[in-house]
C-alpha cells in the first residue's frame, strides 16, 4: 500500500494553498498556447472559440469551490 506518513505534519491549509497554487500553475501554462493551435482548422473564428478562456472560466469555478470548502 501506499505509505503517506510523510505528510502528517503539513497542516490542512498548507495542503489547501498548495493545491491551489497547482490549479494557478495550470493557468499560467493554458494562458502559454498559442493562438494559432486554439484556432488552427476554423475558417471563421469567434470569441466562444477561444478554447483559453473555457479553461481558464472552469479553472476559476474550480478554484472558487477549492478555496470556499
């Protein structure tokens, strides 16, 4: 089995922060794709296309429902 005895001793908002702080990782690498592979085989692009801004919208509920509970 899996031994995590290791981390008794990181206290739960420790846990919380650094949880948090890999969904802001996240983001900042979404927010590093290029343009050009989110539009790349759409002839007419629109703002609802931009694949960035769905990630980072459902990273943002993530992270709001995270940091609440």
């Amino acid at each position: 089995m899996l031994n995590f005895d290791w981390l008794k001793d990181v206290s739960p908002a420790a846990a919380k922060w650094v949880f948090l702080g890999l969904f802001i990782l996240s983001g900042l690498l979404v927010m590093l794709i290029p343009k050009a592979y989110i539009y790349e085989g759409i002839k007419n692009p629109r703002w609802w296309h931009n694949l960035k801004l769905w990630a980072l919208g459902v990273l943002a509920i993530i992270f709001t429902i995270y940091s609440i509970f």
